[in-house]
C-alpha cells in the first residue's frame, strides 16, 4: 500500500503546487454548483416523470375500460347469435350483469380523470365524455332489451331483426367515436407532458454542457493516469476473480446488511444454487438457525467484527445440510470502515465421514479380541489397542515410543526379527512366534503384518495383528493325543472284528497293548463257563497261567485282594512297597489290573506291568478301562457266536418243521404233518396232537401217527389236567416221564404194557400265553429225555402252535372274505343305481331305473318287481310300473340273453325307457293295483302304515295278512314288500317276488332291498320336487314375460323425451340453414354446402326415429331360408366405398356349402350393419376388418373384428343395453337392435377383446328350428 501511494503521487505530481491547487478549488466549486443545479432539475425531472406516468396508467385504465365496454358490445351480439334458445335467457342475465359493472367502472374513471384535470377546458371534456357514455351504455341497454324480446319469444319477426341490427351498427359507432374522443384526450394530455418533459431535458443539457466546458480540461489532464490506474485495478480484479473462482473453497462476500454481493461458483455448487441466485440471499438463508446468533452479534458489535474460525452446517437448496469450516473477516474500505465481510467456506463432508470412519476403526479396533500393535517403519510402536494391553500386561503409555523386539523373545527376535521387518516392507509377514508378557510370561501368537501406505502411495507404517494361540496349542496336543488313543483303540477293534477265534485275537491285542502303552508285560484272562476261576487266553512278556498258578495263591488278604476281587481297577505304582516279590523277581516294579466287563458283569481281568517305576497315569488307566470293555463285548460276541451256531442248528431243523406245517392252510394237513415232523425228527414210533375245545374245555384227539384206535378209543377226549396229557396243558410245561406205566399221573398204565409204549415226552402249545392244546411223543424202549431234546420239541409245538393259528384264521378269513364280496357286490349296485339316477329329474325316466336294478340279475336278482306310489291325498297307493316276464319261459330266455351279452347294470339301465317297458302283462296288472290305505288291505298297505319291510318266506298264513284282491293276484308265495322313505316320510312301496326260480327271500336280501329302496324314494321325491319347480318357473316365466311387456309401455313415455331432444338440434340446424338458403345470396358452394348439412341431419334423425321404434315395439322375424354367406356378401356391397376411402383391409373367410338357415335377411343385414358400423367408425385413420362364417355340427357362427382399439370394461359391462353409448353423437340402439334380432332368431352374441388390439363380436345360430322363438300369429 505504501508503494502504491507513493507511486499516485509520483504520477499526480507533474503539475506545479499552485495549479494544483487552483484545480482543486475550480472542482470544488464547480461540484458545488453541479449539485445546487441537479437537486433542481431532479426536482423538475422528478415531476416530469411522476405527471407522466399518471397519464400513462390513466391512458392504460382508459384503454382497458373502453375495450371492455367494446367487448360487452360484442357480448351481445354473441348471446343472440350463437346462444340456443333453452340457454339464451341465461347468458343474456349473466350479460346484463357484465354491463353493469362496466358502466360502474367507466363512470368511476371518468369522474377521478374530471377532477385531476389540469384545466378546466379538459375537464369539461371529460364530463362530456361521461354523458356521451352513459348515453351510449342506455342505449345499448334498451337495445338489448328490445332484441332479447324479440330473441326469447317463439317467432321472430325479420323486420324488427333487420331494425334492431341497424340500431346494434349505430351503438358500434358511437363507442369508437367515444373510444376515439378518449383516446384523443388521452393522447393530447400525453403530448403536453411530453413537451414540458423536452423543455426540461433541454434546460438540463445546457447547464451540463456548460459544466462539462469547465470540467473536460481537468478531465484531460487526469485522464491518461486514472485510466492507467483503472486498467491496473482492473488487472487486479480480475486476478483475484480468476483466483477466488478457482478455489476449491467457497468464498462470499456479505454487506453490513448480511446480503450476498458476491458468491463463486464452488460456493454456489456446494449449496445447490446458481451462481446468479445466490445474490441478494441472506446469511440467515444459508446458515442454520442454531448459528444465527453469532452471526448477528459480528454483524450488530462492531467490537466483535474480527477475524472468526468456526464449524458451521449449511443450508443446501434441497433442505439438508451440509457441515462446513467457516473462516470469515471484514472488508474494509480504504480508508478502513468496515464495509462488510468476507467469508471463506470449505465443505467438511468428506473430513466428517473420514472423522466418522477413524473413529469407527478406532472403537473396532479397541473392541477386537485380536492383539493390534501399529508401529512406524523403525519398528517403534505408536499404537496398542486394549487387547494387546491386557495380553502384555502393560499401560498404553509404557508401549507408545518401545520397539516391537520388546515384546518378543529373545531366540524370536535374534532368528526371525530382521525377516519379519524385510517381509513387512515388501507387504506383510504371516507366521506363529512367541512373545513375553510384562511379568515375564511367554505365550505362543499368529501373527500377520501388513504395510500401511498414504494417499501417495508411500509407506509409513506397519500394522500387526496377532492372538494368543496357547490354549489352542494346547487343545491340539490334548487333539493330538486323543487321536492317538482313538487310533490305537481303533486297531483294537480292527483286530477284534477280523475274527471271532478267542485266544488267537486276544493275542494279538495284548501285542498291540504292549506296543502302544510301553509296557512289557500284558496277560488277559476269561472266565469260561462252567469253570469256577478265569483261564489265561493270551498274554505277552508273561509266563503262561501265571495268575491262576504263582498271583492268586501268594496275594495275602488285604488291600490288594479285596479290590481284585471287586472287580475294580487296581494300579500299584510301586510294587516294592507292596512286597510282591513274585512279581518283583521277573523285574516288574509297577501294575495294574482293569477287570473285563459285559453288560455289567464280570467276565475276566487284563494285567499291565512295567519293569520301569514308571506309575500308570489316570488317562491310561482310562484307556485301558475302554480296551477293557472293548475284549467284554468281544467276548460277548464270540459267547453269541457259539450260541447262535448252535441255535442255527436246532432253527435248521425248525426250519424243516415249520415248511412242513406251513405247506398247507387246511388244519386237518398241519395237523396230521406236526405229528409226522416231530415223530420223525424226535426218532419216536408214536406221536399224536391234541387240541383244547373252548366250549367244552376238553382235550380232543386231533392228529396221530403209529397209535392203535383201541389206544384213542380208550382214552377218548380228556379234561384239563386229567392224566399226564391233561397235566401238560394245565401247567402248561414240558413233562418227562422215563417209564409211564409207573407213574401214578397216568391213568392208563395198561394201555401202556398191552401196546408196549414206555418213555413219555408231552410239551403244551402255547399261542399268545395261552394253551391251544399238547404234543405228545411215546417210545417203545426206555429213554431219559436230555435238556437239548425237550428244548427241541417244545420249538416243534411252538411252530405247530402258530401253524394251528395261522389255519384257523385262515378260515375265518375266507368266511369274512365272502361276507365283505358280498357286502362290496352290494354297495357296488347301489352305486351304479345311485350314479344312474343321479341328475335325473323326470320320474318317467327314474321309475325303470330303480325296478331294473331290483330284478336284474346283477344287480338284486328278484323275478319281478311292482312299484306303487302314494297318492297326494294319501289315500291309496297306485302301482305306477311292473317290471318282470310273464311266464317262466319268458324268464328263462332273458336271463339266458343277459348272461350271453355279458352286459352290465349302468349299461342296461342306461339303455332303458318307461315306453319300452309299458304294455307288457305284468305291467298292465301291476297299474291296475289301486290297493286302500287301510290295515285290511293287506300286506302291501300295512308295509305303509307300519313303515316296516314285510318278507312271506313260502308262507301265506296266519302272521302274514296276504290280501287275494292285491297282493294275492300275483300268485307267489316267495314275496317281500319294502316302504319307500323320503325325508322320513313314506312316499310309496315296493314289492318283489321270486314266483319262477321259487328262491326263497333271506333276511340279507330284504336288508339290501331296503337299503335300494332308501335311496330310490329320495330319488323319486327329488324328482317330483324338480317336476314342481319346473311348474313354478314356467309360471314365473309367464309373469316375466308380463312385467317386460308393462316395462315396455313405460320406457315408450320415456323415449319420447330423448326423441323430443333428438329431433329438436337437428330441426335447428335445418331450420336455421333453410333461413340462409332463403335470404343469403352467396354462391352456389355455399348453398350447397348448407344442403350437405341438411341431408346429414335428416339422416341422423330418420336413424335415430328408426331404432327408437325397433327397440320400443317387438320385431317379428320372418323366417325363410337364407345363405348366410350371401346376407354377409349384400351388406358388404353397401360399404365397399367407405371401406376403400378409410383405407381399411378387409380380410373376408366365407365357408362354402353353408347349409340354408331359416331367417329374416332384411333383419340380419341391419344386425351386421350395425356391426361394420361401429368397426369402420374405430378405425378413422384405417386398419384391418376381418369377417368370417363357419358350420359346427350345433350352429352356424358369424364373426366380425376390427383393430381398433377395444371395448373398456365398463362398456362391455353394459354394451347391449339401450341407450348406452360412448359415442358423442350416438343413439345407443344400435347393439341394442342386434341383440335383439340374434336372439329373436334363437342365437346368441358375444363381445369379446382381442390379445393384441380391437374387438370380436361373435354371433351363433343354431341349426335346429326348436332353438327358435316362436311369436304370435297377430303383430305386436
């Protein structure tokens, strides 16, 4: 700034001190007089302006005022012209109150220009301009009024009309001379403004120019240097605009005021603003709220504005905020008044969510359980995170600044320090070493280093991560040596598994003992069975037997012997102190005996000695104890080998049994083949079977082999525990007698001697805890009975025990299998009699049904059957249908047929008619019982009145009240009746015989009739109650048909009113036109443009009469035959030209050899008319028109589509009702119609979208006249 002022005085100084002077003087008081001369003429220019601008806004008002008095002109003309009569009284009101707020307004302005006038000769001219007004404003009132009363009124007169258009022609030049006068006035108080604003203007050119004289000559004087020094400031704004614009900061200028004079572009980006829009916005517009007092303090104290640095968020133009370092300081001017501030603005965005993630990374990398240690390329540590303080035991602050080598061991450090460092410089260094804790403690960890790089690139630090990996060393030693114990348990059970030899496999396990526990003497004994003390079966480094022949006898009683014989393990760690010398003396110090176990039990011991004093720790006596238990269930193993291979044996024989016995399911071979088995296989000569009968509980001879008949005659059936053969069932045990004739138990002991039989072998047959009966064996010589021997027997009664069952139930089996194919053969007719009568709802149809179903023979197989039916009052019962042949000839042959057809029920009964079955003998007699309903009418009359089945079984007597007028006409004695139910009430009977095979009616047959007989009432009601709703729809039928016709009387009043209005805009545009036709005298394409217009409408309302009177009055079609290929093909040649000129492609598929159709071609060519109108009318701009007709075996189809747009479905809700159109100028008959003449014809129409785009309107005609609708001969 020094240099700078230097400088200015340096360039100013180039006039002499006096002339300076004299110069400054002049300026002085020429300012002086600038300024006295410039309040004046600003006080003139002042009011030049102020007097201009009231008559511009006066000639505005003026303007605006005037064209709406011209528009209301206008309006009127409109509101007669154009308005329809029903809405003319309307518009002329709303026009009426339009004039009158504009004479309001004009006579408002009129009256404040009057008074403001400047003169009086102006004044004058504005009240004569308000009288001219209001003048002209009640004229064209009452020309309104006269036209309005002409307009409203029915007729019209074309005088007054010619009248009142001239009177209207007279206002409209009235107005302009009024709206030219105004603007006249306008215009002249306009010009004298402007030309005293001229005078004055002139007046201000010549002081400035005399003042310019006198300031051009200092003005070239100091022009060249405050041009110089305006090029320089220049320069230097726009470096400091080039620098401030390519700050990466955003940088605003504020006023005293708060107001932004300045703003650059980082700034403007950073709000979300224009660099334009940021101008002018307050500090309070884009700072938040909670900041204001701050600001508002350095904006009011001047003793605060100083140079501030704070974190402020602003306020972006979407509403977020945004946080920011704000650094502001004021502006001062040259002399050093503050002129406001200027604020430097840095967007703290990425520096907050980089602050975010630090601090994040830092609370995860406290939270860790992993050892964080972060040190600089020197190896000296700069960060520890809580993990590394509680594994080293130190302060954060006894680390910060150590190297990393005091963390680890010496041996660590030396051999692996300078790799680790060289590894991590390179990218990281992963392995395991051990470090020291502060206590001196060492811990094994994983380590993994990564280097750490800056934005640049360049390193400059080193992160380890580490864990404590002690306990997991130390769970993979315990892994390691439980996968050493599991393996070598793993061999032992190897070699158990390869073989089931005891001695030789015991063998090679104490091998594998003493290889795998390093001991060298291992000895396993067995208990065998039957053998008071355990055998030694395998030892090694052990003398044979040398625990039953030297350990045993010499271990005195005490501690030692007690725990051996407890079956516990016993370890002696030192057998010195024991004074064991028999064991000493082989060199053994220290022993230990697991006992072997199985299921609990003791079955031997296993010795482990070491001839080193090396005690047997808890973990191998466990292991130990696992080999020990592993020998237990191998000993076991081998025990139920040797059990099982003699179990196979005596199966081998059961085996042969039991294919013996079960070769056959008929009892009386079982039987007899038990006793042949166990005779043989016990190598007895006599053998017999008895077996126990539940009624009588007695012994019954069943089946013997080599027993002479007096020996069974003798004894015959026996009593439960009577003789030795009752004493075996009764005990139900094995019985063994060497010499029966001496034993008392036995009652016949001279059966024995005379027949030579000796030993006795009895066993009971026991199924389910329970005895059945005995087998029993005798001998002819003397023989004791062994345990092997009774055991085998009693297995051979076991089998013939399930043997004897199994053929029991097989017979009952069969006996309930032919009880449920029965039952199924039963319910299998129901079904089909039930499937046949279900749908069917004429009681003709049903009745043959239900007598087919009794009388055939796959079905209930009676000979004939009789259906009555009750009457509606219930008096009697009337037989309705008989079913059955007339002689037994008859009979014979038809049941011949029906079995050579092999047909079956659902077939026959579906190939059945009542007509068919009527006229036949029986059916005749059976139509002619009209039995009473009183009890002495006889059975069929009481199966009604007691609603109970009747069954005469071959009798005609006594119980059974067989009526000869009735029931007794049909000459059977083989007879059953059966009521007819329908929701619990009788409806009828049904009787049955058996007159020609004489077969005699069970109880199953009258319980499978009665169940037939449920059914078919149910079905016999329903049907009547069908017949009944058929009658009532008919009837309702009938009342519809009434009530559409009263509805069709009713919508005539109606359609009248849409006729009026339909007619009425039609006779307006003929009426109005034929007026022009009659006075216009324009050209003749004028006139004959208005006759097009003519004919169009007359069209339009013969159309709209047209359908009205279809739809409002029945269409009787009249029928002929008709090609409906040839109705298509005429109504196509009506639209070929609309066709061509829409330029739409039709796409025609006619099926040739259509048979003749009866119609109404007039009828059907307006249904498809209607059609191609509507197609043609969506597709203005063209498109495709597709028409096709196809024959199906039931009717001829018609198909119409287009591509237009397609049919809402709101339309298609209501398409063929009347009067529903979405066109502007449609009736919303035309579907209407076409619905009606398909379905007079007895077809039907459908309407559906198509995939892609348009519609299909589908119409079916049915090919049988009985589809058709029949109408009265008279016309409707």
């Amino acid at each position: 700034m020094g240099a700078r002022k230097k400088t200015n005085q340096k360039n100013f100084g180039i006039f002499p001190r006096d002339i300076q002077a004299t110069l400054i003087l002049s300026f002085g008081l020429l300012s002086l007089l600038f300024l006295l001369l410039g309040s004046l003429v600003l006080h003139q220019v002042t009011e030049v302006k102020r007097r201009t601008e009231l008559a511009l806004e006066s000639y505005r008002r003026g303007s605006q005022t005037f064209a709406r008095l011209a528009d209301v002109t206008l309006g009127l003309e409109r509101v007669f012209r154009d308005s329809p009569r029903y809405s003319r009284s309307q518009r002329f009101a709303n026009w009426a109150e339009g004039l009158g707020r504009t004479q309001v307004e004009i006579t408002s302005y009129l009256q404040e220009q009057a008074r403001d006038a400047p003169s009086e000769a102006e004044k004058q001219a504005l009240q004569d301009l308000q009288e001219g007004v209001k003048a002209y404003l009640q004229a064209l009132e009452g020309t309104a009024r006269s036209f309005s009363a002409a307009k409203v009124g029915g007729e019209t007169n074309p005088g007054h009309d010619q009248w009142l258009l001239s009177r209207q022609k007279s206002l409209h030049e009235q107005g302009r001379r009024l709206l030219s006068l105004y603007q006249e006035n306008a215009l002249r108080h306009l010009g004298e403004t402007t030309s005293l604003f001229t005078r004055f203007r002139l007046r201000l050119f010549l002081l400035m120019g005399t003042i310019l004289l006198f300031s051009v000559a200092l003005m070239c004087l100091s022009r060249w240097d405050i041009q110089r020094k305006t090029n320089q400031i220049q320069e230097e704004r726009d470096f400091s605009r080039t620098l401030i614009q390519a700050l990466g900061d955003g940088v605003v200028l504020f006023n005293l005021e708060g107001e932004i004079e300045y703003a650059n572009p980082r700034l403007a980006e950073m709000l979300g603003y224009d660099e334009d829009r940021m101008k002018g916005k307050s500090y309070t517009e884009i700072f938040l709220s909670g900041d204001h007092s701050r600001w508002e303090e350095w904006f009011t104290l001047p003793c605060n504005r100083r140079v501030l640095t704070f974190e402020s968020p602003l306020l972006r133009s979407d509403g977020s905020s945004l946080p920011a370092l704000v650094t502001f300081a004021p502006r001062l001017s040259g002399a050093g008044q503050v002129l406001g501030c200027v604020a430097v603005i840095r967007d703290m965005t990425e520096s907050k969510r980089a602050e975010l993630s630090l601090r994040e990374l830092a609370r995860a990398l406290e939270a860790t359980d992993d050892i964080v240690v972060i040190t600089d390329l020197e190896e000296k540590i700069t960060y520890v995170n809580q993990a590394a303080l509680r594994a080293y035991g130190y302060q954060r602050e006894e680390l910060i600044g150590r190297p990393v080598s005091a963390l680890r061991t010496p041996d660590d450090h030396l051999f692996l320090g300078s790799e680790i460092r060289e590894a991590s410089l390179r990218g990281g260094w992963q392995g395991e070493l051990k470090n020291i804790r502060k206590d001196g403690g060492v811990f094994p960890i994983a380590l993994t280093t990564s280097l750490v790089r800056d934005e640049k690139a360049n390193p400059y630090a080193i992160v380890g991560i580490s864990r404590d990996i002690g306990e997991m060393k130390r769970i993979e030693q315990e892994v390691h040596e439980r996968n050493k114990e599991l393996a070598f348990l793993n061999s032992i059970a190897a070699t158990m598994s390869q073989s089931l030899l005891l001695e030789e496999t015991l063998d090679r396990v104490t091998d594998l003992i003493a290889q795998s526990l390093q001991v060298e003497g291992c000895e396993i004994y067995i208990q065998r069975e039957g053998i008071p003390r355990p055998l030694q079966v395998a030892c090694c480094g052990m003398e044979r037997d040398y625990y039953q022949q030297q350990l045993l006898p010499k271990i005195d009683p005490g501690p030692i012997k007690p725990m051996a014989l407890a079956e516990v393990p016993l370890v002696i760690d030192d057998l010195r102190k024991e004074g064991l010398d028999s064991l000493l003396s082989r060199g053994f110090l220290s022993y230990a005996s697991i006992p072997i176990r199985s299921k609990g039990i003791s079955v031997g011991v296993m010795n482990v000695a070491r001839k080193r004093l090396l005690p047997f720790r808890s973990q191998e006596i466990l292991l130990l104890e696992a080999v020990a238990n592993q020998i237990g269930v191998f000993v076991e193993n081998v025990r139920s080998f040797e059990r099982e291979k003699r179990r196979a044996e005596e199966l081998s024989v059961l085996m042969q049994v039991t294919q013996a016995v079960n070769s056959s399911l008929d009892l009386g071979e079982v039987l007899q083949s038990i006793v042949s088995m166990a005779a043989e296989i016990m190598g007895v000569a006599a053998a017999n079977l008895m077996l126990l009968d539940e009624e009588s509980q007695e012994l019954q001879w069943s089946a013997s082999l080599g027993l002479p008949s007096e020996w069974m005659e003798a004894v015959g059936n026996l009593k439960v525990g009577e003789s030795i053969s009752g004493l075996v069932v009764l005990s139900r045990s094995p019985l063994a007698i060497l010499e029966m004739s001496e034993d008392p138990r036995f009652l016949y002991p001279h059966l024995a001697e005379r027949f030579g039989f000796h030993s006795f072998l009895g066993v009971p047959l026991i199924f389910r805890e329970k005895a059945i009966g005995g087998l029993y064996i005798l001998t002819t010589e003397p023989r004791a009975f062994g345990e092997a021997e009774i055991r085998l027997l009693s297995a051979i009664a076991s089998q013939a025990a399930l043997a004897i069952e199994n053929a029991r139930l097989f017979s009952q089996t069969h006996r309930l299998a032919q009880d449920n194919l029965r039952r199924y053969q039963e319910l299998r007719i129901l079904y089909e009699l039930g499937s046949a009568m279900r749908g069917i709802n004429q009681l003709d149809q049903l009745l043959p049904i239900i007598l087919t179903g009794v009388t055939f023979g796959g079905g209930l197989g009676f000979n004939r059957a009789i259906l009555f039916l009750l009457d509606d009052k219930q008096e009697y019962l009337q037989g309705v249908l008989g079913l059955g042949p007339a002689d037994s000839e008859e009979a014979w042959r038809i049941w011949r047929d029906l079995e050579a057809r092999k047909i079956s029920l659902l077939e026959l009964v579906n190939s059945l008619s009542l007509e068919a079955l009527r006229g036949s003998p029986f059916d005749a007699l059976a139509r002619s019982l009209k039995v009473p309903l009183l009890p002495e009418a006889g059975i069929i009359a009481l199966t009604a009145l007691e609603r109970r089945s009747f069954n005469l079984a071959g009798r005609t007597g006594g119980e059974q009240k067989v009526n000869p007028e009735y029931e007794g006409r049909l000459g059977s004695s083989y007879l059953a009746t059966v009521p007819l139910l329908a929701e619990d009430k009788v409806i009828g009977v049904i009787l049955v015989d058996n007159l020609f095979n004489q077969r005699p009616i069970s109880e199953d047959d009258l319980r499978f009739l009665t169940a037939l007989a449920n059914q078919a009432g149910m079905a016999i009601e329903s049907a009547r109650l069908y017949s009944r709703l058929e009658e009532t729809n008919r009837q309702l039928r009938e009342s519809h048909r009434q009530i559409v016709q009263m509805e069709r009387l009713a919508l005539l009043g109606e359609m009248s009113a849409t006729v009026a209005h339909q007619i009425r805009n039609p006779l307006v545009a003929i009426g109005g036109f034929a007026r022009r036709l009659s006075q216009a005298d324009e050209k003749e394409g004028a006139r004959r443009q208005y006759l097009e217009v003519i004919q169009r409408e007359v069209k339009r309302l013969e159309q709209t009469v047209r359908e009205i009177l279809s739809v409002s009055r029945e269409i009787r079609p009249r029928l002929v035959p008709s090609d409906l290929n040839q109705v298509v093909q005429e109504c196509l040649v009506l639209y070929q030209d609309r066709i061509r000129e829409q330029a739409v492609t039709l796409h025609l598929s006619l099926e040739n050899n259509l048979p003749l159709l009866p119609l109404d071609a007039t009828q059907m060519r307006h249904a498809l008319s209607n059609l191609l109108d509507n197609a043609l009318e969506v597709m203005p701009e063209g498109g495709e028109l597709a028409i096709s007709t196809r024959r199906t075996p039931e009717a001829l189809h018609l198909e119409v589509s287009d591509s237009g747009p397609g049919i809402s479905a709101e339309a298609m809700a209501a398409l063929f009702d009347p009067f529903f159109t979405t066109k502007a100028n449609g009736t919303g008959l035309g579907l209407t119609l076409t619905h009606r003449i398909i379905t007079n014809h007895g077809g039907k129409i459908e309407a559906q979208n198509l995939p892609v785009r348009g519609a299909r309107f589908s119409i079916s005609l049915p090919l049988s006249e009985g589809s058709l609708h029949h109408f009265p001969e008279e016309a409707t």
